[in-house]
C-alpha cells in the first residue's frame, strides 16, 4: 500500500520537464485538466466566457420556454430573473479579467533579503456548481463563468427539478464551450 500511495504522491506533485513545471493527476487523466496551458491562457478563458455569452443570447428563446415549462416564468420573469442578471454578470467579469489575473505585490521580509515578492493568481483545478431549483439558470450560469474566468474545468450539476431548463443549459454548454474543459 505505501508504495502504491508514493506512486499516486509522484503523480499529484509537480514534475519539471523542460525548465517548465507540469502536473499529472492522481487519476491518471489525459485531457485537459486545470493545468493545461490551453485553459491557463487569458485569451482561451476570454474567449470561452465570450462564447458563453453568445450562446445565452442565442438561446434566449428556448430558456424562456423551458422556464415557462418547468417553473411558470413568464417572459419578464425569465429576463429579469435568469438572463439579464447573468449577461450582466458575464459581462462584469469579461471587463475585470485582466485585473484579476495580474500578479498582485507583497510585502517581503527583511529576513529573506532584497527581493520582491507577488501573489501570483492560480486555479484551484475542477470545480463542482450545483444549480438550484428555483433559478436554474442564475445559480448555474455566473458560477460557471467565474470559474472560467479563474482558469478552472467546470463541472455543473443542474437541478432534476428542472428538467427542461436542465437540457437548454446542457445545449448551452455543449455548443458554445470546449467540452473538454466543460
């Protein structure tokens, strides 16, 4: 058992290859995970919330059937309540990315000596959302571009009570974003 759990420590930690730092996941994934530089790159997110943001003005028709459907959201509610709110969202975020990203100063010890230090942004790896019941597509759609926006694989959960909304949000996804990160 110990040395199968230093083989999985060997593929969890960071391995130089190159000068660069590459990560392997314990699971042995071979797609692209967090640490691909593909979903690293500022433009790449850009470009996936971009689409996200197309693809919810695309199908605005269909989210307001489906919500009418499961939850009896008229047209003002479903702009009010699920798109607006969330294009708004997309929008904040696509304007603030940049800032966000940046590699932020800090204080360095005298300890340490002449040097300066930064906090450099990372993303945490996978990301789980779970969207609610009541605002499938509010609870859903911003988390997933937050996450995006942090460099993260995305892994959304919709609400069962919700079953139509649940399929125009899986539509969404699937054609608008890179399914291998989403």
């Amino acid at each position: 058992a110990r040395d199968q759990d230093r083989h999985i420590a060997a593929q969890v930690c960071p391995i130089r290859k190159n000068g660069r730092v590459h990560r392997r996941t314990a699971a042995g994934h071979r797609g692209r995970g967090a640490c691909d530089p593909q979903q690293r790159n500022l433009r790449f997110r850009k470009a996936q919330l971009r689409s996200l943001l197309t693809g919810l003005k695309e199908l605005n028709e269909k989210f307001e059937s489906a919500l009418a459907q499961d939850l009896g959201y008229n047209a003002f509610n479903t702009f009010a309540f699920s798109q607006a709110i969330s294009v708004n969202d997309i929008e904040n975020i696509l304007q603030n990315i940049d800032q966000w990203a940046k590699p932020r100063p800090a204080d360095t010890s005298l300890l340490i000596g002449p040097a300066f230090s930064y906090v450099l942004p990372e993303p945490f790896g996978v990301a789980l959302v779970l969207s609610a019941w009541n605002y499938p597509v509010y609870t859903s759609v911003p988390p997933v571009a937050a996450a995006i926006a942090a460099g993260n694989c995305v892994i959304l959960k919709p609400s069962e009570l919700a079953p139509k909304t649940s399929n125009v949000l899986n539509e969404l996804f699937s054609k608008y974003l890179d399914n291998s990160c989403y």
